[in-house]
C-alpha cells in the first residue's frame, strides 16, 4: 500500500550499480531486496545478466525470499549455480483461510509443490516465515503452522527452519483498524509453536519489541514525548536484541501518560485516526472496503496483472499504471 504505484528500475543501471558495488567491496555475497523481489519484471534479464560476472568473482547471489511456483525455483536455482545459498518461502499463515484474509494468494498445495521443487533442484535447507497475530487468527490457525512445516519437513528437507515474526498493524493499510496482540497473548501462541523444535529449528521475534514498534506504528504525536523519555532513559541501540529493554519502554510509556493499550486496541472505522490527513494517495474508503472484504476472507486481485481495483492512487496523483500495459505489449 506505501508504495503504490509499483515504480520499476531500469535492470541495465541495476547492473552497473552492482559491478560498482562488487570492485569497490570486499563483500562475498550479494542479495536482490525488494519488497516483493520475484515480481520485478526483469528479474529473469536482471539474473541473466549478473550470474556470469559474479560467477567469476566467485560472489553468490541471493533472495530474501521465493516466490512459491515453479518461476521462482527456476529463477533460484539459476541463482545458486554459484554458490547455494538458503532459500526462503513466505506462506505468512498456516490456513488458507487466514490467508485468504490477509490477501495472500498461493495455497498448500503451491507450497507443497513448490518445496518439492526445490528438493529436486537439490536443495536440503528451507526456511519458511510465518506472521502470528493475524486478524481472526485462532488457535487451528497456530497449529497450522506446525503442521505445514512438518509437511515440509516430510517432503525429504534435512533443515527447516520457521521463522516467526508477530504481526503489527501499520497506518496507511486495511489493517489499520485491527487489533495488536499484546506480549502475553503472543507467549501464549509462541508455546503451540515449540511443537516444531521435535523436527525443526524455530525463530521467534521478540515480542516486547513488537509491542513497542505497534505503539510507535499508530501513534499520535503525544508518542513523541514516549519516544524522548526511552532515549534520556539509556534506549540507543534498541535495534540490536542484547540492547532492548521492554521494561525502559514501558516506564517511558507511564511516564509520559501513554497507554499502550490504547494505540494497539482495534479502531472504529468511522473514527478519525492521527494519520488521517497525511495522504499517499490511497483513499480511505478503499481501505475500509479491502477490511471488510479480509474480515469475509474474500481476496482481491494484484492490479499489476489483473482488473484495478479503484485504491484512488492513479487518479489522485496523476500516475497511470503503466507496468500492465508494458506486460500486455
């Protein structure tokens, strides 16, 4: 939604960035990041391209993450002719129905053919990145997740690591209006998941932090003086795990008459909220129908490659979407 309309780089000044990067570091890998790197629509050329010069410097390539289809075990296995490096899958929930809610459109049976894919291209080690949190999220969910990592696992993996972040509602979004689970609740759902530990590895965020970030996500301006009383409090560097302290944060929070529980609870969609009267072009209106429609477990189709779905953005800032065009010719 913050980045609408898609904006693409041109893949040749890609390139040159990267032979610059490459003779002027010492690094041995380098990694394509994007919010959605598999959909650029270049990335085949883009691949093509580098593969060659970063095989001579014996540099390996990586992806944050793979899409779930045969594209995109085609595209990382080309990646790992260098070097293999890991190779991640996003499913974000453990049933296709909360990934319905959540817009996610690929299904178990994607996955599972995906993650035989990617055994018969001879990879052993697969990581799959989960959100708990979800709007309507129950506990058949949770365990949904347990289960598709031991499908996984069974499929013939040596190593399967879950990843397991907890969802945080941001401004701007459908889910602007829901709820944030708090810390204990996050606990709660976090002991179901150790069933993975029997035949995997698993990496939860921590929730404190996540706490935290919700707060700061939908503040008010009234957070600014949370956010100073943390910093005169010893909070510097929060973002390296050792460093964060959930107890400074909540002490800055009572000290500056902020109850967290009222920037994580679930808002009214016909309440004003703090951001209101920033715009990024996407209408409000949209936002309130793409939650109802999520809260139905109806999806909506990317308007990259299908129908618009009238968000407001083209025609308020003036842009046209011209990737659909481009693909189409």
């Amino acid at each position: 939604m913050f980045y609408r309309p898609v904006r693409e780089r041109n893949h040749k000044a890609i390139l040159e960035d990267i032979k610059e990067l490459i003779d002027n570091t010492g690094y041995e890998e380098l990694s394509f990041l994007s919010l959605s790197t598999m959909d650029y629509t270049a990335i085949q050329e883009l691949t093509n391209s580098i593969l060659p010069y970063l095989g001579e410097r014996k540099v390996a390539l990586s992806l944050p993450s793979t899409r779930v289809d045969s594209f995109g075990i085609e595209i990382a296995s080309k990646i790992a002719s260098v070097r293999k490096t890991g190779l991640t899958f996003a499913p974000e929930a453990g049933t296709q129905r909360l990934r319905d809610v959540i817009n996610k459109n690929i299904s178990e049976e994607d996955l599972m053919n995906s993650v035989n894919s990617a055994i018969k291209h001879g990879w052993r080690r697969l990581k799959l990145y989960f959100m708990i949190g979800l709007p309507t999220e129950t506990e058949e969910d949770i365990n949904g997740i347990v289960e598709l990592a031991r499908k996984a696992k069974k499929a013939g993996l040596k190593d399967v690591t879950v990843s397991v972040s907890i969802f945080v509602p941001k401004p701007h979004t459908p889910f602007q209006f829901a709820k944030q689970i708090d810390p204990t609740e996050a606990r709660k759902k976090m002991k179901i998941l150790r069933a993975i530990k029997k035949f995997g590895k698993l990496q939860v965020h921590d929730p404190g932090k996540s706490y935290v970030e919700g707060v700061l996500s939908r503040g008010d301006r009234k957070v600014a003086k949370a956010i100073y009383r943390a910093y005169t409090l010893g909070a510097l560097f929060d973002e390296w795990g050792e460093e964060f302290s959930f107890s400074r944060w909540l002490k800055a929070f009572e000290e500056s008459g902020i109850k967290p529980e009222e920037y994580t609870r679930e808002r009214s969609i016909s309440e004003p909220l703090p951001w209101d009267h920033v715009s990024l072009g996407i209408r409000k209106e949209f936002l309130i129908q793409e939650y109802k429609k999520a809260l139905r477990g109806e999806t909506t189709p990317d308007c990259r490659w299908d129908i618009c779905s009238l968000c407001g953005v083209c025609p308020d800032l003036k842009v046209a979407n011209r990737l659909i065009r481009i693909l189409k010719h």
